[in-house]
C-alpha cells in the first residue's frame, strides 16, 4: 500500500452524503488517482519551465 494521500473520513463522509456506501478498497485507489493526477501535473509545470505545480496544470 502506498501513502494515503486524502483523508479517508472526508471520502467516506462525501461518499455516504451520495446515499452510497464505501468499500475498503475506495480510499487507497483514490489516493492511487490522486497521486498520479500529482505526478502529470509535476511534469506539465517543469515541461513548462515551473518548479511551482498551478491548478491549470490539473
């Protein structure tokens, strides 16, 4: 398992105001997503000339 990168409570909590439920798995893929999302990002700013990751590069 690698680092969580979201707070579980707060997907959990997102998820149940859905009228769903969460299975065990839910936290540590969306954490997967999420730092994959990190690291495209990281690369679109230093293509571009940028140590500093912007929201325009999500």
């Amino acid at each position: 398992m690698a680092e969580v990168l979201v707070v579980a409570s707060k997907v959990k909590e997102a998820i149940k105001d859905q009228d769903c439920n969460t299975a065990s798995d839910v936290v540590d893929a969306l954490s997967a997503k999420v730092a994959k999302m990190i690291k495209e990002a990281a690369a679109r700013a230093k293509e571009n000339g940028r140590k500093t990751v912007r929201a325009c590069d999500f």
